[in-house]
C-alpha cells in the first residue's frame, strides 16, 4: 500500500495525484484529510506519472497536503446474509447503529457479465397483486421490468405494493401466504432521493414487517452524487450474492435512476469527456446495461435477482435519453400516466405504452391459466380501439358512433375504473384479474373477439354481461345475438 | 478466436496508461489493427492507433486493476477467425470465443484472460476429397467436402491467399481440422482449417443483380415488401416495436442455407432464450433441426464494448467463408445502432472530433462498408453464393432522422419500418406499411410470377391501393366519424381492415401462423380480394353496406392465418361469402 502527499490538482470531483509507482485501473484510494476525515474514491485514468481519482464523498475540504493511499484492489462489497434488515449508506457503511458486520465474503461491485449460455430463461410468473401488471405486462422472476414515472406520480406506491404483494402461486397454495420469509428478499437501492421519499419507503417496510428481509442502500438528496455511481453496484452485488450463493429469490429497487444518469453526466463533464446526446456520456447504454444486465436467473442455482429501477422522465418524455437507453435495455415498462393519476387511478398504469418482453413465456396454461395471452391481447386491442374514438366523440359527440363504437368507449371507460383502478391496498390474484376482463370484453359481441380462440370464447364469455348501464337500444341486438349463437 | 503465436520479443512493450478500454502502451513494434495481449493477465486488444512511441489499444476485456508497467505483447496478427467445419451449432462471444466452451472452463459468469479456438481443433471430420492427384487447383478452390450438420455439407477450400498448383499427394477419412488432407506441388499444405482477419472482405470474382426473393414467411414482408436472397434489409424501430421478434422470425423461417444470427450489444435473457429456443426448433423448409444451419454470436450489452465493435465483423467474415462455398447465408445484426455506439465510445475515449451527435466522422463510411459486403457473387471458384444482410437499427426516442438510421438508408434497399403506434395496438410484426419500401419489388417479380402466381404483383398491387386509400379516408375519420362517409368508402375501410387483421398481422407465438408460405400469403391476399369483389358487386346492386359488413363469413377471414389446412378453410370462406351476400340480392 502506497501513499503520496503529492496532489497536483483538484477540480469537481476529481483529484489529480503525481505517482512514482504504477497504480491500477478502478483501484480503490482513501484520501486523508489533515484534520484526520477520511474519503474513499476510484481511480479513472492511470498512467505513468499521474493518476485521476474521483472521490466518492465529493472533494470538499480536500487541499494539497491531503494524503492518498492506494489500497491495491478494486472497490469490493462485503456481503453476508446478516445484512437482511440493515440499513447502509450510499458508501455500503451501516447507519442504523446496529452490530458490527461481520463479512462472508468481500465481492467485486463491478460484476462480471453471466454467460448467456448460463442463463436460465425468466419464466417463472411473480404475481403482484396489480391487474395492470399481472393482467396486461406480466412481471417473471429474473426480470429487469422499470417503472417510468414523472414527477408528482405516486411511482413509489405503486413499488411498495408490488414489494409487498409479490408472490409466486404456489407458494401461496403451500403457506396460505408469503410471509415464511426465508424464500424472498428485497434490497432497496435509494439514489439521490429526498429524505422524505425515502422515510416513506422505510415506514412501510416497518409497518409490514418487510425490513428484516430487506437490504436498504441509501444515497439521499444531500449525499454527494459522485457516490450515487457505485450505491446500485453495492446493492447489486449483494442481491447478487443472496440469490446466487444463498438461494433468496431477491427483488432490487432502484430509485430514481434519473439522478444516476445525473450524476454520471456531472462526473463525465468533470473529466471533459466528449459528451452525447443532451450532455450524458457516450457510453451512457454500456453503463446503464452494466447495472440492469445484472438481473437474471442462472442454469442449477435455486435464486434470481427481478429488478425493479424507478426512473422519472424529464419533461414527461419518453424519448429523453435516460427513459429512451433504459428501454432499449430492460424487458419491458410500466408507463405511468398523468392523466389516469388526475383522474385517481391507482395504479395510474397506462397499460398502451407499457409492456414486459417476457409475459409471453410466464402466462398460460399450467403458469396462470390457459385464456391469460388471449384475454390480455384483446383487451389490448379493444382499449386502444375506445382510446382512439374518444378523440372523435370530442368533435362529433357520442350520437353519431355507431354501437359498436359506443360498446369501445364504454369498455375503455371500465378498463380504467374497473380493471386498473383497484387501489394501493387491493391485491387481486390472477383470476380475479382476467375475471374482471372477461367481466369487459364480454360487453362486445362475441364475433368482435377475433383475437381470442373460439373454444375459450365458449368457455368464459359472460353471456349475461352485455348491457351497457344507460342504453337500452343495443340490448335487443345483443340479446338476438345470444340467442343466434346459443 | 485464433490463438496467434507469441512473436519476437523486442517487440512487446509496457502499458503507458490506462483508461477503460482504452490502454496506450510504449515501445510496442505492432502494426495497426494487430491483436496484442495486455497486462500480467494477457487481455486480448487490438492496436487501433500508433502515434511516434505509442501505441493504442482496445481491448476486448475488463481493464479494471490492470496498472501501468504491465507488459503487452505483440502477436503480429490482425483480429482474425477461425474458419472450418465446427462452426454450425455454435455459440461465440464477439471475438470468437464459444460460449459454452467458456462456461466450463469459468463458470456462469464470464470472466476475463481466457482464450478458446473458435472451433474444436481435436475433433476429427470425415474428409471426402472432390480432386485427385495431378489436378490442378487454384486459390477458393473446393478441394473435398466434410458433414458438418445434418443439413450442411461443408466444402473445404483451399484459402484464398494460396498460390495453387497441381496436387501431390489427397487423403481420405477422418481427420482433425489441423492436419492435412490435400498437398500442392507449390508446397502448400490444405487443411480443413482457415484464418482469415475479420476487417478484410474475403475475394470474389464479381457482384450480380439478385433474382430471387429471400422467403421469409413473414405476410407482410414476402407480400409488400420483399427481400432479395444477396439482398440488404434495415429495421429500425423504437424499443418495444418488435425489431427482436422480427429479426428472430426470420432467423427461424428465412429460406436460407445458412444462418448468422449476430446479438450485438443486446439483451441477456433475449440471448439465452435463442440459446434455449433454436435447438429444439425446425426448419420450416427442411424439417431438420434449425442449429444444424445456424451459428450465434451474442454479445450482450454488459459485455466489453470493444468485443461489441468486432461481433459484426467476425459474424460476417463467417458468413462470407460459407458463401464461399456457393451457399445462400443470411446475416441478423440486431442491432446495428449498438455497434455504431461502440465506435463512438471508443472514438470519444480516443478524443476524436466527433462528427453528427457525437459519433465518430466515419460512421457512414463504416456501415456502407459493412452493407457492401453482402450481395449476390460469384467466387473464385466458379460457384455463386450470396450474403442477405439485415440489420435492425435502435433510434434513439424512435426518431429516424438520427445519423445511424440517416446513413444506413442510404445503403439498403429495402425498409422495414417498425411503429411503435401499431406495437401498442398488438398489431405485430409491427411494420408500418406506409413507410416501409422494398427496392427489390420490379426484380423479384418475375420470381413470383413463375413460382407463386402470375398475377402476383396485380394482387399486390391492389393490397397496397387499398391500404392507401383507406390511410387517406382515416383522416377523414377523424374529423366526421365514418357514418359520415358514403357507402362505397365504408366498404373500403371494412375491406383494408381485413387486410390489416387477417393479412398484415401475423402471430409469431402461434405455431401454424408463425410461418405463412407465399402460397398461403398469396391465397389469404386473394380471399380477401374476393370478399372486395362480392361486397362491391352487392353494393353496386344495392344492398346496403350494413349488411355486407354484417355477414358472419367475413370474419372467419382472420381466422386463415392459425389454420394449418388452409386451402380447404379458404375455399369454404370464399364461397360462404359469395353465397351470403349473393342472396341478399
């Protein structure tokens, strides 16, 4: 272990340091100030004669006589399954005065890629309790599925209901619920979010007895954004750790990840970094990836990591290269809506924008039941059949729609206070969720439903279902209709 | 990848300094684009830039620790792969690695400093010589040919570097890749194994016009925008409009002899579940397992950026050895915007003046070179091959007017456009038919005159007609409602919605419907035109159009897709609505 007093330069988070032995990409460094406060940073840039520290806590009150120790190794986690129900810093240090950690193993934070010949393909269905989720973009163990909010969206309910709802069927079949708590666990990984949001978080962990299978990483508002780079690889690393060596089927929270990708852009200006689009470094998707990739299952090992990143889009602009990067990554989103939230939806999902890449493999028969992909196809096509009218009932009025158009926009209307409004508190299970579609789809005739198989169609449509509640004139035909097919 | 022997030693130098990927390394004696090994732990690199006493280097592996000091040495090769029998079934990183073969040696996780051949060099093949002593041969020439899969008879060429001569002495039976089984009177030795560096075109004699259509059992794209076997394809789309389902259709159904199907900077999960899915998966066109024609490269997001900027080079250096051979190879890129990010990563660690959005100045210049390399040829040794290129572009925010887009439609000639409007809706493949364009239509006509039907292009024709017209009267929708139309114009709008539901739309989950043959795309084109003929007859004699629309055969219209039997069920379809709705006048 070396140690200068030689710092050349310090500028934003970075400190330049004159060396006289060759020092290692990545390394870890502890910088000592003279009043005896210590930092910890990262080496950026290593040549000959210099290397670029960036320095996690921020370079505040750092000056030339500092000294800086290099400590030989890359930044490593230590991990153990006693850090279930502690809170950390930003940083991985403990906060919560509780016992010394004493660790299992110390593990690299920058993870190595799983071979995808390792992988096993995500297919097991997580039930979350939310129709929008289960009903129309399935969640499955070792998914990476974001939610993308706006300011001002209840984002954070909606992941508080999901971490205490999840649930894989059968599990409930064998314990009545999930609560045996050797099985799942939940590492909440804060960035840069306020105090308040994260007391939130905290709370209702408490309250639902959540914490003790919880791991908490928290990098608030006013902690320094540099450390923001290296909170979600701590929190990784250990959900890593507990699925892959202890066998917990682990479910990561990350939240904001706009502030990640904030802090990213700050440190890649500190360093003059030819920048990309909107100011963010080139090699934004390469980094985002590094994170996201890390969720997964792999071939002979009992856990998985799901993941679950926030972020906020600026603008409410899905095309933003933070929203934009992060969908070219993840399996999938969940869109929240502004709209649906001013009109008290909750969840406010927009299930249109929303998707999750893997539900075609979670669903169907044996995983939840045999009509879900139909029922969820249909109801698709159907919602965005209303969506669209609704522009058209506003310049020529309901009257001059046809029935069948009257029947979309009266199921549009029901989807959204019916199927995806059900309430932060309300679990639903699966068949409760495709129950309440059919409940809708079979308000259209049964010759409209050309994307679900006929013999399910025989099966679950509701014949008694099909009276809109204010008109009376399309009964006649629809009860015809019954009687024709009948 | 090939593991070049270590060379002189007066040539390794040390590491200088190190940033990322990006090592500069003193008193190196390499040449550009030579593949070095970096550090205590050999990192393979590549020399991308020599300036006085340096040198600078890419590497293909995480440099995290790796310290100044550290030796490099030089191999005094450029980035090259192995070429032979064996590469059929396989799974490779970006440089060539196997992936499973990896997985044994480190476990699930990848780590770094490990090298693997390409292909297996202990196996043994059985050679079946095609010449005899006395022959002469020249450089591409096929010299024997060995069962590489099931589907596949692998020919061995002579490389395309050699002198050629008259053979000396031909063996028989089995052998290893890396004995010799044809002798030259130049002194040259023939084995079943080739390097060949992946930057570098293999040569061919000339470039021709392709003829025939690439079938990709895709409606939409066989039926309005078809692809030339040799031809070049874009797909761009934003996330979540369906570029991977596409792209992996075709991987599946396309009628090709061989398959490249390239992961370049993509998902994980989307990569093991081709892994998963392929093996167990036929070919439509000839019932033998669809890995007995494929070769995978998958490079995932995660995994070292420098290894991402080759994958494409060395899946198409692949591709060009099976051409070769006088195969029909199509080429997946998924996705190309993902290589171009590569570039620009490593161009902005090299501190170049960054042309449009921050991508390197020569970024056209290396996708039309890309692009070039596929085509119809004819080789060197008289056989005719051809390489169809396909790659789907990622937008950023579905913005086609971005530079990766922007210069590959310069390049390509046909154009499937992905809309994320028509992915929300489940209107899948996604291809927004407005926007897309084939290049190759008036080429391939002939194709489907012979083969399919002669009024092909007439149908086709039609289809596209009445799909415009119906895009126009939708704005007209818009404003007044469609009760607002007259009756001939309500009619057109229910007939291009049976286009859109039962033609254009196509399920890839469902396992009769996933691939439609051209015969069955034609056939469902013509039912549909058959209901425009009889619904419009019934018009012009006055029925009214509620009740055209509403006669219960129409519907069954989208059912033909998921119906294997089809050409009974579109018969019957056929005629139940010439009965209907002639006996309502």
């Amino acid at each position: 272990m070396k140690e200068y007093q030689t710092i050349e330069e310090i500028s934003g988070p970075l400190v330049f340091v004159e060396i006289d032995e060759p020092v290692g990409y990545d390394e870890i460094v502890e910088i000592e100030l003279p009043n005896g406060e210590q930092k910890r940073g990262q080496v950026l840039e290593s040549n000959e004669e210099f290397a670029s520290i960036q320095v996690f806590e921020g370079t505040d009150s750092i000056n030339r006589e500092a000294s800086v120790r290099f400590l030989g190794e890359t930044m490593k986690m230590p991990v153990t399954e006693d850090l279930l129900g502690r809170v950390l810093d930003g940083s991985g240090r403990p906060i919560d005065d509780g016992p010394e950690i004493v660790p299992e193993e110390r593990e690299d934070i920058i993870g190595a890629a799983i071979n995808p010949t390792a992988r096993e393909y995500p297919e097991e269905f997580i039930q979350t309790g939310v129709s929008a989720i289960d009903g129309m973009n399935t969640l499955v163990r070792g998914q990476k599925l974001p939610i993308f909010s706006a300011s001002g969206l209840p984002h954070n309910d909606l992941a508080l209901q999901i971490a205490r709802q999840a649930t894989v069927p059968e599990e409930i079949d064998e314990e009545g619920d999930d609560e045996d708590g050797s099985e799942f666990a939940v590492v909440f990984c804060a960035m840069g979010i306020t105090a308040e949001e994260s007391n939130e978080f905290l709370a209702d962990f408490e309250r639902t007895g959540a914490l003790e299978r919880s791991v908490v990483f928290s990098n608030l508002a006013d902690d320094p954004a540099v450390e923001r780079q290296i909170t979600p690889r701590l929190a990784l690393t250990t959900a890593e750790y507990l699925a892959f060596e202890k066998d917990y089927h682990v479910l990561v929270i990350l939240t904001d990840m706009t502030n990640y990708c904030e802090a990213l852009r700050e440190i890649g200006a500190a360093r003059e970094e030819v920048p990309g689009r909107r100011g963010y470094p080139g090699y934004m998707y390469t980094d985002l990836a590094q994170l996201y990739e890390r969720a997964g299952r792999i071939k002979g090992r009992e856990g998985s990591v799901t993941q679950i990143p926030i972020l906020t889009m600026p603008g409410d602009d899905d095309t933003h290269p933070i929203p934009d990067l992060t969908g070219y990554i993840t399996e999938g989103q969940i869109m929240m809506d502004r709209n649906l939230n001013s009109q008290g939806a909750q969840p406010p999902v927009n299930v249109l924008p929303s998707l999750s890449r893997l539900m075609d493999d979670g669903i169907g028969e044996g995983l939840t039941r045999e009509d879900h992909g139909d029922v969820s196809d249909q109801l698709y096509a159907a919602y965005a059949e209303g969506e669209d009218l609704r522009d058209l009932v506003n310049i020529v009025g309901r009257e001059a729609l046809s029935e069948q158009d009257n029947r979309y926009l009266d199921l549009a209307d029901r989807f959204e206070t019916e199927f995806v409004d059900q309430g932060f508190d309300n679990n639903r299970d699966i068949e409760d969720t495709l129950d309440i579609g059919w409940d809708l789809l079979s308000t259209l005739p049964k010759s409209s439903l050309n994307r679900i198989d006929e013999e399910l169609i025989e099966k679950y449509y509701r014949e008694d279902a099909g009276e809109p509640d204010e008109e009376s004139t399309s009964d006649e035909s629809d009860a015809a209709e019954s009687e024709a097919e009948a | 990848m090939s593991q070049a022997t270590d060379t002189q030693g007066d040539e390794d130098g040390t590491i200088a300094s190190v940033s990322g990927p990006v090592v500069v390394a003193a008193d190196l004696g390499a040449r550009m684009n030579d593949v070095v090994y970096v550090g205590d732990e050999g990192l393979m690199g590549e020399v991308i830039e020599i300036e006085g006493n340096r040198t600078t280097i890419q590497v293909y592996e995480e440099t995290s620790n790796v310290a100044p000091g550290e030796p490099v040495t030089n191999t005094g090769e450029p980035l090259s792969v192995d070429l032979g029998p064996g590469m059929l079934y396989s799974i490779y990183d970006g440089v060539q690695r196997p992936l499973d073969e990896l997985e044994d040696q480190l476990g699930a996780f990848l780590d770094r400093g490990v090298d693997a051949p390409g292909i297996e060099m202990d196996e043994s093949w059985e050679f079946t010589p095609t010449v005899e002593e006395g022959d002469e041969i020249e450089a591409g020439d096929i010299v024997g040919t060995v069962p590489e899969t099931e589907s596949i008879e692998h020919k061995v060429l002579v490389p395309p570097d050699y002198e050629g001569g008259a053979v000396t002495n031909v063996e028989e039976g089995a052998f290893t890749v890396t004995e010799t089984v044809v002798e030259l009177d130049s002194g040259e030795e023939v084995t079943m194994h080739q390097e060949w560096p992946v930057r570098e075109a293999r040569p061919t004699v000339d470039k021709e016009t392709p003829k025939t259509p690439l079938i990709t059992g895709q409606r939409v794209q066989d039926g309005l925008f078809p692809l030339a076997k040799g031809g070049t394809a874009a797909i761009p789309g934003p996330f979540g409009s369906g570029k991977t389902v596409t792209q992996q259709s075709l991987a599946k159904y396309a009628d090709a002899d061989i398959v490249i199907y390239i992961g370049c900077g993509e998902r994980g999960n989307e990569m093991t579940e081709v892994i998963d899915d392929f093996p167990e998966l036929e070919d439509p066109n000839t019932g033998k397992p669809l890995m007995s024609r494929t070769c995978l490269i998958a490079n995932t997001s995660n995994m070292p950026v420098a290894a991402r900027e080759s994958c494409v080079y060395t899946g198409i250096t692949i591709a060009e050895y099976y051409r070769d051979m006088g195969y029909d190879v199509a080429l997946m890129a998924d996705s190309t915007s993902r290589w171009a990010e590569a570039m620009r990563e490593i161009s902005s660690r090299l501190e170049e003046m960054p042309g449009e959005e921050g991508y390197p100045a020569y970024l056209a210049a290396r996708l039309s070179e890309f692009y070039e390399r596929a085509g119809y040829f004819q080789n060197i040794n008289g056989t005719e091959g051809s390489i169809s290129a396909v790659g789907a572009v990622s937008p950023p925010g579905g913005d086609f007017s971005e530079p990766v887009t922007q210069n590959t439609l310069r390049i390509v000639k046909t154009f499937w456009a992905l809309d994320a409007d028509l992915a929300e809706r489940r209107h899948f493949p996604a291809i927004d038919w407005d926007e897309s364009y084939s290049l190759y239509r008036d080429q391939l006509d002939p194709w489907f005159e012979e083969n399919v039907a002669s009024d092909w292009p007439e149908v086709r024709q039609w289809a596209i007609d009445t799909l415009d017209e119906e895009s126009e009267l939708q704005e007209i929708v818009q404003l007044v409602g469609e009760d607002a139309l007259p009756d001939d114009q309500r009619l057109t709008l229910d007939i291009a919605r049976y286009l859109r539901e039962a033609f254009l739309q196509q399920n890839a989950l469902d396992d009769v419907d996933a691939y439609s043959a051209p015969e069955k795309t034609y056939l469902i084109m013509q039912a549909i035109r058959t209901y425009n003929d009889e619904a419009f007859a019934a018009l012009d004699a006055g029925v009214p159009v509620e009740e055209i629309t509403d006669i219960d055969a129409a519907p069954r219209l989208n059912r033909i897709g998921t119906t294997a039997e089809y050409e009974a069920f579109i018969d019957d379809v056929e005629s139940n609505i010439e009965s209907q709705l002639r006996e309502k006048y």
